[in-house]
C-alpha cells in the first residue's frame, strides 16, 4: 500500500483544480484528506453536513462523492472570488447550499443547527468558535479538521496555536479524537 490515491475522483474535481490553480488559491485541502473525507461522509446516510471553509470546493466535490441523496451539505466561505468557482463546477447539486458570509457570522446564527458531521477547514470553528461548532454536533458526530502538521505557508506563531488546539481538543470529555500523522495532519472527534 502507498499513499496514492488510486481510485476515482469526483466528476468535477479535476475540472475544479484547474481553475483553483488558475485563479491562485493555495490553501486547496490535500487530496489524501479529501479521500477520507468522502469515506467518512459515506458513513452518515440521510446526514447534515457543515463545511467550515469552502474555498473553490475541492474538498466540497469529494464530500458530495460521499454522500447519499437524502444528505445535505452547507459549505460556507467568505471569498467570494473562490466560491464561484465552487458554484461553477457544484452549484446544480441541490444537496449542497453554498454560502458566501463571514464563518464567525454564520455560527452566531445558525448555532441552533445541528450536523453529523463538520469539516472545519477555515479558522472559525476550529481556531474561533470551536466550542460553538463542537455544540452544533449530533451525538455520534463526526467532527474533522487538518492542517495539523506543519504547513510551509504557516504564518509565524501558527504552530503554537495548532499546539493549543489539539491540547484543547484533548482535554476534552466529549470527543473521541483519533489524530493522524498522516497526509498534512488530520484530527477526527466523534461527539459522545
């Protein structure tokens, strides 16, 4: 076994990536996430689904890969430059609700939503708002971010807050956490 992905990417994914590299967007999820991602959403039928950080929704194609016809994706993002490549290539998918907002805003008001399952790529949910976000989980929840390994687009000082956000994320009583050393550094809680 090797770390490639040999299997099928989702219909709009290469497609996506073109037009992420063209536009100059380089905070794009890794693919090696991205294939987990879609696992894990497998495990979650007729499930609500929170992406934290659309970006041009190349992770977002490989969620909806994984989900069932009856769950929902809302993915929210607040470049709106980027969303629309999301839009362009995913927006006939009437399973996903693509919101351009500010995350911290959109927390606020919707923390009364509950999901099965959120992929916090973006700071707020995972650096800001993780208490509100980790309260928006259904018991059995899947709750998944990454970027946990050092990154080289790190700005200074960011390591010590990832360091603080696994230390919180660990002392915690109401997650199971597994963390991976794996791909840029995934960490998955389930909501007890």
């Amino acid at each position: 076994m090797t770390e490639e992905i040999n299997q099928q990417f989702p219909k709009a994914y290469q497609q996506i990536n073109g037009a992420t590299k063209a536009s100059g967007f380089d905070m794009a999820s890794d693919v090696l996430t991205c294939s987990l991602l879609r696992t894990l959403a497998a495990t979650k039928p007729s499930g609500k689904f929170l992406e934290l950080g659309t970006g041009t929704g190349l992770s977002t194609s490989w969620i909806l890969d994984g989900l069932d016809q009856n769950s929902t994706l809302t993915s929210i993002d607040n470049d709106s430059k980027f969303l629309a490549i999301a839009q362009t290539f995913l927006g006939d998918d009437d399973r996903l609700t693509l919101v351009d907002t500010d995350g911290a805003e959109w927390i606020e008001k919707n923390k009364d939503k509950k999901f099965d399952y959120i992929f916090a790529d973006t700071w707020h949910g995972k650096y800001l708002l993780l208490e509100e976000a980790l309260s928006m989980l259904n018991s059995g929840g899947l709750y998944i971010i990454d970027d946990m390994l050092p990154q080289s687009n790190w700005p200074d000082g960011h390591q010590d807050k990832a360091i603080k956000l696994i230390k919180d994320l660990e002392s915690r009583d109401d997650l199971q956490l597994t963390k991976q050393v794996w791909a840029t550094g995934i960490v998955i809680g389930v909501k007890k």
